[in-house]
C-alpha cells in the first residue's frame, strides 16, 4: 500500500457539546469514548471539532471500504498475515525481554530464534500454568484403556470418548489428542518402556507443549494490546485498499495520460515555465584553464571542440560541460547570474565556472512530461478531494447524548 491519509476536509459541518456521546453514521451506532482514546492527540492538536470532523471521516472511509468486501481478497489476507507476524515478532521479542530483565538473567550475545523459544516457553509456562485446568479422571481413562504393555504391543490404541484433559480459557487437550501421542510413541520407541514410566516422563511435556501451542494460537486473547495493534492494521489495511481502488488505481495507462492532460489544461498557469535560459556551463577542475576556456568561448568555440582540446585520452577529466534550460532561480545558473551577459563566471558543485548563454526562452506550458511527478501528485490530490467530497456529500450523520 502506497499511502494512508486523513485529511481534513472543510465543510460546513460543524460539531458542537463536547459532552455528546454518540454518533451515528450512515445508520451505524459508535461510541466517542473510542474517539476520545483513539484520536486523544489529535484533539490536543486540532481542537475537538475538528478532530470529531476526521473522525467522522475516517469511519466514512471503514465503511465505504467493507462495502468493497475487503476482507475476502486475497490481496488483503496475504498483507494482513504478513503484518501481523510482523507485529507479533515485535510482541514476542518484548515479552523475552522483559522476562530476562524481571529474572536478571543476563545476554551477552544476539539471541537466536531457538534461545527465544526456550525463554518465552518458560514464561508460558511460568504465567499461564495457574490458568490451566485438569482432568485427571480423563487422563486415568486413557491410561487404563492403553494398559501397563500397550508400549511392547503392536495394535494401537482405540479410544472412542474424548473428553478434555488439559483446558484453558481458550483451548484444550483431549482423550483423542493423547492417544495420538500414545500411538506416535509405540512407533518410535524401541526398548521395553512401561507405560507408566513413559507418562511420568512425558506427561509434563505434553502439557507444557500445549501450553505454548494454546498461547500462540490464541497471541490476540492473551495480549489485549497486541490485539488492539491488530484491529487498528486491519481497519488500515482497508482504508489503504479503499483509497487505492478509488483514487490512485482509477485512471492507468492512456486514460490516465487523457486525464493529466485534461487536469493539466485546466490549470495552466500553475504548470508553465518562467522565463528560462538556455545555457552551457563549463566546469574546469585546473586554475590553469580558466583564461583559455575564456579565449575559446570569446572566439566561438563550440562545446565539442572544446571538450576535445582539454579532455584528451588517457588524462584526468579537465572540464566537465552541462547544457540545458534554466529558470534564473535554478542552481546550475547560480546567484550571481545575469541575463544581460552572454559569458559570465560562475560555481557550481563547489567548482569554478564559465557560462555561456544560448538563448532566452519565454514563458510557455508544460508538457504533461515536462511537469511529472508534480503533476501527478496534484492530481491525485484532487481525485482524493473529490473523493472526500463525495463520502460527505452521501453521509447522514447524527451526534447525540445517550
């Protein structure tokens, strides 16, 4: 995504009773008590009025852009997925942090990806083991069910309830979910092992794996703030969609040329050259030169034969040449230039100069090449306005108190 704008717009809307509490827009019903956490600094800055204004647009543009069906893109979920584990990467890092500087467990090198796995699995497992729940007569069933050999046996285990043996407020491990475990391991282990011994050993692991598979499936339930990062990258991401399907893709290839022309038409005075002045500028890089760059151009030496004279194969670059059309105020003329002399000394890039003035070029209008990225970024610009101009245009919208 390109860009994320709230802009305000000056309309003759106007909001009044900082004490309302509701708004509502286009039929929907928001609480301000979210205006006045999200948009705290900008009512510092812009005053509340003018920061309930964007607000009212901002939840202008959420709408139009679920009307979009945003959330089914393809384009949207990959942007959305790449973000959030962005977020979550920043997230953890803290977290491993923050339990290394409360354990004074001190770092002395960049931690690698397994060492923070280590550390954050042991907060897990630190803050969270209180929050899980057990049920040891689930876990006895399973055990009962599998029997004291099942481990030197060769028929799997078959378990038909499957009730939970570990719970959290978010997930939980099941009957089923052991006895796959059980299973797995009658495969892979090789010496005579007693069921008994094997659960005594692993159980612990189980339960701490399920843990930190729970708390990272479930990253947004235990972290409210990361949550919040991630409902606010959400409502960005559709905004950013919304702008960029209705403003900056609208127009591509030759209707967008159509359309900087036309724009470009219309406002012409803004895209129109000043008096410019076509010059060749001689930087010499040898104090030596100075007097006989100076004869040269006297006798009307062009810049070719000059360049050949002084530049000579297998030698340091004497001069260097630069040709072009300037206005007065461009930096290649420099300060102290003056229209009414044909040569005339000059600096440019911290080097002497010589100037030599081709032609005076009067004022005329821009080709839509010649005025680039500046015009581009103003038309976009007025696409934006009218865009916005049309959200508040179409909009009911209704402040009142509860």
């Amino acid at each position: 995504m390109k860009r994320f704008f709230l802009s305000l717009i000056f309309f003759s809307l106007f909001f009044q009773a900082k004490a309302q509490e509701s708004i509502v827009v286009n039929g929907e019903k928001y609480a301000l008590v979210n205006f006045k956490k999200d948009f705290a600094k900008n009512i510092e800055v812009e005053g509340y009025d003018k920061a309930l204004k964007n607000y009212t647009e901002y939840l202008l543009m959420l709408q139009r852009g679920k009307k979009l069906q945003v959330d089914t893109t393809h384009y949207y979920q990959n942007l959305l997925n790449q973000k959030k584990e962005e977020i979550q990467r920043i997230f953890l890092d803290k977290i491993v942090q923050n339990y290394l500087k409360k354990n004074e467990i001190p770092v002395e090198h960049e931690l690698a990806p397994s060492e923070k796995i280590k550390i954050l699995t042991a907060f897990v497992i630190e803050e969270k083991e209180k929050e899980i729940q057990t049920d040891s007569a689930a876990l006895k069933q399973v055990i009962e069910a599998a029997g004291e050999n099942f481990l030197i046996d060769e028929n799997p285990l078959k378990f038909n309830e499957n009730q939970w043996i570990y719970k959290t407020a978010t997930g939980s491990f099941t009957q089923q979910d052991l006895v796959k475990h059980l299973n797995f391991a009658q495969q892979k282990i090789e010496e005579n092992l007693k069921l008994s011994e094997l659960i005594n050993s692993g159980l612990n692991s189980l339960r701490n794996q399920f843990l930190i598979n729970d708390y990272q499936e479930h990253f947004e339930f235990y972290q409210p703030k990361f949550k919040e990062e991630v409902d606010l990258l959400k409502k960005t991401i559709i905004i950013n969609y919304l702008l960029e399907n209705e403003v900056y893709q609208k127009y591509s290839g030759d209707e967008l040329n159509q359309k900087l022309q036309i724009f470009l038409n219309k406002n012409k005075a803004t895209y129109t050259w000043p008096v410019r002045y076509e010059v060749e500028i001689y930087r010499y890089y040898q104090p030596e030169l100075k007097d006989k760059i100076l004869k040269a151009l006297k006798n009307n030496w062009n810049s070719d034969k000059i360049q050949k004279k002084w530049n000579t194969a297998g030698s340091d670059v004497a001069l260097v040449v630069n040709q072009g059309k300037f206005p007065i105020y461009h930096e290649v003329l420099g300060k102290n230039f003056k229209p009414s002399e044909k040569i005339q000394e000059g600096t440019f890039r911290n080097t002497p100069t010589w100037i030599r003035l081709i032609k005076q070029w009067p004022p005329a209008p821009m080709t839509v090449n010649e005025a680039g990225n500046v015009l581009k970024e103003d038309f976009y610009n007025h696409l934006l306005n009218e865009f916005y101009s049309n959200l508040w245009e179409n909009a009911e919208i209704k402040i009142f108190d509860e």
